[in-house]
C-alpha cells in the first residue's frame, strides 16, 4: 500500500511539473530598449547658432532640402547634429545626433558633446 501510495504521488509530481511547462509556440513580448538622450540636452531641439556658440564654427555645414547637417571634429570624435524645421517656416533645430571616434568605431554621443564644448573652451 504505501509503495503504491509513493508511486501516485511520484506520478502526480511528474505530470505537475509537465503542466507548468509554457507551450512553445508562446511568443515572449520584449520591450525596447529606451533611447538614451541624456547628457544631449545641450544639442537636441537647438538651432544651428546654439551650436556653433557651444561647439565653436562646424568643419562642415551641409544642407540637403529642408535638412542640414552640421559636422564638428575635435582630436577625440566626429560629431554629427541633424537639423530639421519643427514647423513649417520655423527654424530647423536638432533632432538627432551621430557621433563616432576618429577611427569610425562608435563612442557615446554624451561624451562626444562633452569634447566638443572641451575643444571650444581651449581655443
């Protein structure tokens, strides 16, 4: 009786385990990773007269229909601030920035902006 006893219950503790499973096919709901913009106050939503107050002249100005892009090197990174009109017949400020170290490989848009404002204050 009790080895029968002990077998239902090894059985019941099999299948319990079974049903707890998640089904395969469930898919798993991933969420984003946010966009990190902090320490980019500085440079987002700013015109290009902001810019070059805070980084000094852009070593290149291009502009390609209602967007410009305005570049600034220093001897640690190239940074790249995308400006577009909010508005019709508004000025266009930054929206989105791109920064790389001399070599292309990605470095943190923060401490790009950070270099910028360091390469200002030495000249």
């Amino acid at each position: 009786m009790i080895v029968r006893s002990l077998l239902f219950a090894a059985t019941a503790l099999t299948l319990g385990a079974c049903a707890t499973t998640p089904p395969a096919s469930q898919a798993v709901a991933l969420t984003p990773a946010p966009i990190r913009t902090m320490g980019l106050e500085r440079v987002i939503g700013q015109n290009a007269a902001t810019l070059t107050g805070l980084f000094g002249a852009a070593d290149r100005d291009v502009t390609e229909a209602s967007a410009r892009r305005l570049q600034f090197a220093s001897g640690i990174c190239i940074l790249d601030a995308y400006l577009y009109p909010a508005a019709r017949g508004r000025e266009p400020v930054v929206t989105h920035v791109d920064a790389r170290q001399l070599d292309g490989r990605d470095i943190d848009r923060a401490s790009c902006v950070a270099a910028m404002v360091r390469r200002r204050e030495a000249r």
